[in-house]
C-alpha cells in the first residue's frame, strides 16, 4: 500500500538518532557485551519484544540491533552486542559515558500475548537469546496464563552461551523445561553436544496448542523449522525473526528486500508459513 505524505514525513523524522549515553555495560562472553543506554534528555522509548534499534556508533556506522530488556519494567534500553565487524566492535568498545545515537524502535513485535493460554516453545541458537528475552519475560511474568515452557538453548561451544546464571534461574523458578546443548564441548562441559535441533524431538509441548518462537542463524532457523513440523507443529504456529542487511529501518531504502517483503517494516518477526518459500530461494 503506498505510503501517505504524513507516513514518509514520520519516516523521515525517524531517520534522526537521538543521543543516548552507556549507563551500565556488562561483558557476556568473550565476544559479547550488554550495553544499558540512558537519553541525554527525556525519557527512553523502550522496544517491544522483538522489535530492534539501529545504533550508531559516531563515526563509525550504524547497525540494528534487538531489544534484549524487559519491555514492560525496564527504564533504560538493553541491548546485548556480537562484535562481528567494525560498528559492532565500536559498540561493544564503547565505555560508560560514551554517547551513541539511537533510532527506533522499528520493526514489529514477537505474538507473545496472543500466544496466551498456549504452551510456548522458544528455540535460541548462540546471539539469537538476546532478542527472545522480552518474550521469555513476558511470559515468565505471567507464568499462570501459559502453559508448558520449553525453552530450547544452542551455542558454538560452552564458551558462547550467554545469560547462564539467569537462564538457569528460570529454570528453577518458574517451571521451565530447559535443555541445552553445544556444538562442540570442552573438558568442562558436563552436558549435551549437538545440534540445537536435537532438542526438537523430545521437548514436551502440545502440537495441537503451542506456539514456537526461534531465533538464530537463517540455516538454524531453516532446519528447527522443518524439525518443529515433523513434530506436526503448523508452520503459522512457528516465529522467526529474520535478518539482513539494513539501513534505513524504516522501508525507505531497500537493503533489506527479500521478494515482496521489506523486514524493517513488515518484519522482523514473520511466521514460518510467511517465509519459508522465500528462505528457500538462492540469494534472495
Ligand atoms: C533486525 C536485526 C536485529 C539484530 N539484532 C542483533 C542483536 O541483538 N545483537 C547482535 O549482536 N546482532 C544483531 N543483529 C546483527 C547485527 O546487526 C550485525 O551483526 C551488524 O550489522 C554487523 O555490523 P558490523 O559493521 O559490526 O559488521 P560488518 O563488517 O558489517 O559484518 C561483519 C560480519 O557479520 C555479517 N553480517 C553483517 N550484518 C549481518 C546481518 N544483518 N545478518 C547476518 N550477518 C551479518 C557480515 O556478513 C560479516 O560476515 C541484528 C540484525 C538485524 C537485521
């Protein structure tokens, strides 16, 4: 549908970045680091659970990054950070104090209060926890209004699983059928080793009444997807969140076409039934 004059001048606005300051940072794994950012003036507009913000680290660049806080409490953002390349590296580098531009929040927001009433499946491979977590909050926060949990955790090795303490504290606390595992493990590592899809099979959800959320690498996604159907789970019960390159984050620009859909505007949280043809298709 074409965009109103009113819509593209929004769309514009939302191109400035805002200043925001590091308040709080926290090294997650060797690669990884949690940044809390602050405005240097008024209040924050935190994201919703699966909506992103494009950072920009002066100088350097501008990337997108999800929501990893807790949507409905927090009063600052959170945001948990691979560094991978230059701007994420500049991100992670950035010491308390340091100002960062901040556009958004973009993108549209996990189904999770309408997954209510439903067991919940979510299926996280290595970075891809950190945009599930306003999910898993939400979720916990209600615990009574769902049903079964399964929360289902990947990583490269020990070493990249991140959140460890507090995942196993949901565990405990509230009724969390967690299950984890590695692709490689070391002399330390006393559990699984293997695919994350390994843990498909066995997990305890109702086909009939679930609903699955998985983020991850597209290959991860694409293969827990097909193992979450063998399972009889309908593809429009399964979430995924995609990921491409993006600049605008407001449907401007086109970097992050894939077929009919643009992801910072339509996306990034799709059902599998939405995507999957166009997943399967070579470089699109
Ligand atoms: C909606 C969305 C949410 C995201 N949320 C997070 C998050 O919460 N935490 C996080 O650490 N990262 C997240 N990312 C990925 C993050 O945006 C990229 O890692 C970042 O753009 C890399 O920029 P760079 O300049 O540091 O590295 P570059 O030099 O641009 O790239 C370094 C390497 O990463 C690859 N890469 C770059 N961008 C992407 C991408 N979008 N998808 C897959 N591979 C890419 C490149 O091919 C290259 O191999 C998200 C991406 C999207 C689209």
């Amino acid at each position: 549908m074409a965009q109103t004059l009113t819509e593209t001048a929004g769309s514009l606005e939302a191109m400035t970045p805002v200043p925001y300051a590091v308040t709080a940072k926290r090294q997650d794994t060797y690669d990884t680091w949690t940044l809390e950012l602050e405005p240097v003036d008024g209040a924050p507009i935190v994201p919703g659970p699966g909506q992103f913000n494009m950072l920009y680290a002066f100088g350097v660049g501008e990337v997108p990054i999800s929501n990893a806080g807790n949507f409905e409490t927090d009063e600052r953002l959170v945001h948990t950070i691979r560094a991978v390349g230059s701007v994420t590296k500049a991100l992670c580098a950035a010491e308390i104090g340091t100002v960062i531009g901040v556009r958004g929040p973009f993108g549209n927001t996990w189904p999770i209060v309408e997954a209510k009433g439903k067991d919940v499946v979510i299926v996280a491979g290595g970075i891809g926890l950190p945009p599930l977590r306003p999910a898993i909050y939400h979720v916990l926060k209600n615990r009574k209004d769902y049903g079964r949990f399964a929360l289902l955790y990947g990583a490269r090795t020990p070493a990249d699983l991140l959140f460890l303490d507090e995942v196993k504290s949901w565990q405990c606390n509230y009724d969390v059928d967690l299950d984890m595992t590695v692709d490689a493990g070391d002399t330390d590592w006393k559990g699984k080793v293997g695919l994350v899809t390994k843990l498909i099979p066995p997990a305890e959800f109702d086909v009939d009444d679930a609903r699955a959320f998985v983020v991850g690498p597209e290959i991860m996604m694409k293969f827990v997807a097909q193992e979450l159907m063998n399972r009889d789970l309908p593809a429009e019960s399964i979430n995924v969140s995609l990921e491409r390159t993006m600049r605008c984050g407001v449907g401007l620009c086109g970097h992050c076409q894939i077929g009919p859909t643009l992801i910072c505007r339509d996306g990034a949280c799709y059902t599998w039934d939405k995507v999957e043809k166009l997943l399967a298709v070579k470089e699109l």
